[in-house]
C-alpha cells in the first residue's frame, strides 16, 4: 500500500510503499496524533521512516497493492 504523509511547513511530501494494513496504519496514526508521540512505518524493504507525531500536516493510504503484471523482478 502507498502511504503519503505530509509534514507541516515543509513543502515535499514523504512517499512509502508498505506492507502493513491500512487499519493498523491508520491506528498509528490516530496514536501519534493524540498522544504527539512519534509516528513510526516500516517499509517493504525494512526501512523505518520515524516522524514527530506534532509534525504531522496529513497522511493519506492508498489502497491496497495491486498485483502487478508482466515480467517483474521479486
């Protein structure tokens, strides 16, 4: 899934492909920003992306991966 997240008074959003589900994406969000803890992802190759839960400006999900087609390196 594609997360979007965009960070107050920076004009570049942050972009990250992850495999984690949309619910429990959007319960860490909705965590940062009550308690203004840190928002931490992980991506779909194991990076961590940590964020101040105070900076949040807005974090947008896509929908779910879609099997992609054709020849693809895994």
């Amino acid at each position: 899934m594609e997360i979007k997240i965009g960070i107050q008074n920076i004009a570049r959003e942050i972009v990250l492909e992850s495999d984690q589900d949309s619910n429990a994406v959007a319960e860490l969000v909705s965590a940062a920003l009550s308690k203004g803890s840190e928002l931490r992802l992980t991506d779909e190759k194991g990076r961590v992306v940590i964020i101040p839960g105070g900076a949040l400006g807005y974090v947008e999900l896509g929908g779910e991966k879609a099997r992609s087609v054709g020849f693809a390196a895994l």
